[in-house]
C-alpha cells in the first residue's frame, strides 16, 4: 500500500510519454519538452508536470490544426 503513490506517479508518466509520442508522430510538439523528458518529469513531479502538461496539450494540438 505504501507504493501507490509511486505506482501513480509511474503510470501517469508512462501515459504522458505514450500520449506525447503519439502527438510527435503527428508532427505535434507540446511546448518545447521532447517526450522522454515529458514522461521522466510527469514521473519525477507529477503535480507540476501533470498540470503543465494538460494545460499545454489542447494549445498544441489547435496550433497544429490552424497550420503554420
């Protein structure tokens, strides 16, 4: 019971890297943070990074679909 935080914590970085991965392939970057570093800081900080993240995902995804 002691490692639920970290399993939390793990799973939502796995999840923000899998997430941020698909969004690169689709020529979609969110904010300037390659996906490797999205899942690591989620991990490591997931509060911050969590919220950081989703407050910049919908941003990148209309800055795409707008075009150049």
């Amino acid at each position: 019971m002691s490692y639920l935080g970290l399993l939390i914590a793990i799973g939502l970085g796995v999840w923000t890297y899998l997430d941020a991965k698909k969004l690169q392939a689709r020529n979609i970057t969110v904010g300037s943070i390659p996906p490797p570093a999205w899942g690591i800081l989620v991990c490591l900080v997931a509060i911050v990074f969590g919220i950081l993240y989703l407050i910049l995902r919908p941003r990148a995804i209309r800055r795409a679909q707008l075009g150049p």
